[in-house]
C-alpha cells in the first residue's frame, strides 16, 4: 500500500562495460541519475552486466536470481533496491502513442 513503507533511498550502480558510477536517487516519484557520481552513503551499491539489467528491468527474471548466478552484485541493502524496481510501472510492450 502507498506509504506504507519508506521509499527507497539513494543508491548507486555500476556498469563493468562503462567502469564508473552511476548515482541514483528516489525523490517525490522522480528517479534522477547522475553519471560519473558516486554517492557517500548509498543504501546500495549494485554492480551489474548490461544484459543483466535489462533482464531484470524488463521481467524476464528477478533481481534475487541475477545475484544468485553472480551477474549482479549488491553491497548494501538488497531489499531497496528490489523495491525500487517493484515501482516501476509495467506498460505493454506495444502500447498507443497516439490514439483517436
């Protein structure tokens, strides 16, 4: 249920292919990243292949399972980071742009 619980705090990820940090932060519904910055204390530190991302982005596997075969990495709280995906909305891959 909405605010029911604390929404996930700042977080930071990192791609091997790119080899810096991504800052990522949750305020008022607005996720901002910030490329190149590294947060002081984040909730997380995720480190993760591209494709593993996408995976996890996009459904077709869950983030838990990503870990558990070693393609992504979570220092920190695992928990936030599951339930910052859990907010995403989920759209149909074909949805209208426009419509009459």
């Amino acid at each position: 249920m909405p605010g029911d619980a604390a929404p996930p705090s700042p977080g930071r990820s990192t791609s091997p292919t790119a080899r810096r940090p991504i800052a990522v932060r949750l305020r008022n519904g607005v996720l901002v990243y910030t490329p190149g910055k590294a947060l002081a204390a984040p909730d997380a530190a995720v480190t993760w292949e591209r494709r593993a991302f996408e995976r996890v982005l996009f459904g077709s596997t869950d983030l838990a399972a990503e870990v558990e075969v070693g393609t992504v990495r979570v220092d920190g709280d695992t928990q936030a980071v599951a339930d910052l995906f859990g907010l995403l909305d989920e759209f149909p891959f074909w949805f209208p742009i426009v419509t009459p």
